[in-house]
C-alpha cells in the first residue's frame, strides 16, 4: 500500500462519526421486508454483502439505481438516526414510461412508511441531465447491485460512474455486484444477456478515476454457466422464457455474480 492511499484511507477512518452499531435484526427481519423481498436473501446476501463493501454507522451512503427498493428495504434502517441514505433514482422527466412508473412507485413505496423513510434523500440518476447522485464529496459508500449492463445498454454506464466519484469522499468506497460474463464475451452479448465480464466492469472503473480494492465470492454461484437463451432473465426471479426448462432454472437459482470494491484515492 502507498504512503498516499494509506493516508486517505486513514484520514477517512479518523473522520467517520461515532455512531450507535447497525441493526441488522431490524434491516432483514424488521417488517418493512417485502416476503418476496427477503425470501431471496440466501441469494443475494445482503449483510455479508455490505459488510464486504464496508458499511459502517454514521456513513453517508448513496444507492444508484435503487429500482423498486430491494436494498433500500435493509440499508434505510441501518442508516436510520445513524446515517444518511440517498436513492439515486430516475429522473421525473425520464426518458420512457418505465422510468417514469418505476421512480413512481419508488416514491409511493417511501410514502407508504412515512416513518422508516422519511429521511430518505432521493435523487435523480439520469444521465447526461441529471448527474448528482449526492453533494460532491460527501458520500462514504456507493453501491449498485446489478445494474452495470442496463447502464451500458443506455450507454450511460461513464457517466454513472464519474457521478459515484464525484460524489465519494476521498478514501470513499464504490460497490458493485453484477451478473457475470465468461472471460472474452463481446460487448453486445453482454448488453443482450446481462452477463458482463469482470474485466469491463474493472476496466470502466479505472476510467472513471477509481482503484480496485477488493473481490469477493459472496455472490458466486457456481451452477450458473451464464449461456441461457434469454441471458440472466431465464434464472430466477424471472424465469422469463424457455418454460420447457423451468425446473432446470430453478435448480440453478439466481446467477453467478461478481461482488467489486473500489476506493476513491484522489484528494
């Protein structure tokens, strides 16, 4: 480790607040979990997952892309009276109707438990608009869970990026999970099936100013050869298509994914 990153590492240890421990009990028991929602975490591993990325009390946390609120549902009450969380959502003048019904119903899905997520900052991730996911310099942690290949079928995935450094602290970590691709897939087939290799997801990072920390296996699935006909969303939840092999895709579970960590050295 360099003289220069252990410095802002250290400097950005020495700057987070004292803050009460997480709550785990109540982000994934508490009764804000969807059942749908938390049936999936065997899958998805939402606490060994954050903890890898190094989520803390008293952290100013931005979610990218938060979608209808899967992760928002564990990491408000983490960051309740402890934190800060921002929802880098869509914009209000989205450029589809999609767009527009999913930050819709992001908001209704805030509204409807005024007191768990009331202080939850919602901004708007709409590239090349609307880039300010959270005040420059002022996020701990950014994470995004499987959203790499929708930014790179919008072909926004650069800017997305430079917003989450933009808005990191120095010493502030970038999270990522995404479906992944077999060493050599081609860019297009990324973008249709879902599946993007870690060296894109690595080599985009670095474009935008990051440093790669760390890899995990948390979210690997090994039973995943990631060559279905209709990508990703053969496997469970979506089960979209290909019913003939249904049960097949059901024993698989969800997809095999990389879990990134990546740290903001720049001062």
């Amino acid at each position: 480790m360099t003289m220069k990153r252990y410095a802002l590492l250290l400097a950005a240890a020495l700057a987070m607040p004292a803050a009460a421990d997480l709550d785990w009990d109540a982000a994934l028991n508490g009764e804000q979990r969807d059942p749908k929602n938390s049936a999936r975490d065997e899958s998805r591993n939402p606490r060994a997952t954050l903890e890898f990325f190094g989520i803390e009390s008293g952290m100013s946390v931005v979610e990218l892309s938060p979608g209808g609120g899967w992760y928002s549902e564990v990491i408000v009450p983490l960051m309740k009276d402890n934190g800060t969380y921002y929802a880098a959502h869509h914009g209000l003048n989205g450029p589809s109707a999609y767009y527009r019904r999913s930050l819709g119903a992001y908001l209704q899905k805030l509204g409807n438990d005024a007191d768990l997520y009331g202080d939850v900052v919602v901004t708007q991730l709409q590239p090349p608009a609307e880039t300010t996911v959270a005040p420059a310099g002022s996020a701990d942690l950014i994470v995004g869970f499987r959203n790499v290949h929708s930014w790179m079928r919008g072909d926004i995935l650069d800017q997305v990026l430079a917003a989450a450094f933009t808005a990191l602290k120095p010493g502030g970590k970038l999270g990522l999970v995404q479906h992944r691709a077999k060493p050599g897939t081609d860019v297009e087939t990324m973008k249709k099936t879902g599946y993007v290799t870690e060296a894109f997801v690595k080599a985009a990072a670095a474009k935008a100013g990051f440093s790669f920390e760390a890899a995990s296996d948390v979210n690997a699935n090994p039973k995943d050869t990631a060559d279905h006909p209709n990508g990703v969303w053969n496997l469970p939840p979506a089960l979209r298509g290909d019913e003939a092999n249904r049960a097949k895709y059901e024993a698989i579970g969800e997809s095999d994914r990389m879990t990134l960590l990546f740290v903001k050295l720049e001062a």
